[in-house]
C-alpha cells in the first residue's frame, strides 16, 4: 500500500491549533514528512474528525 496522500488544501488558517482546511495541529502538519503510514492513517483519521467538529460550529473553511 502507499502512504497516505497530504491532506492540505491549501487554507492554512488556524483556529485553537488546528488548521480549518485540513484538520490537522501544526506540529502534526510540521511532522508529516517523518511519520509512517499507520501514524499517518491515525492522524487523517483524527483530522477528520476535527473537521466534523469544526464544520458542527460553522468555523470549516472549504477551498
């Protein structure tokens, strides 16, 4: 199988530490390069529901 795909969309906007188009914290962000598959499949998995969370108050941003 091949490494999970960045999520970045290019939004970049941070609200309480997590970026509004992807998910992710940035130290999460920052680290992506370094982690191995199954931590990257865990922090998609924990970005999404960040992003469900964040679509839930009205502060997601979508490119």
């Amino acid at each position: 199988m091949s490494s999970p795909k960045d999520p970045c969309i290019s939004v970049c906007k941070f609200t309480d530490d997590i970026c509004i188009g992807c998910g992710r914290t940035k130290a999460e962000i920052k680290g992506w390069k370094k982690l191995g598959k199954d931590e990257k499949r865990a922090v998609l998995a924990e970005s999404a529901l960040r992003l469900l969370a964040l679509e839930a108050t009205g502060r997601r941003k979508k490119k």
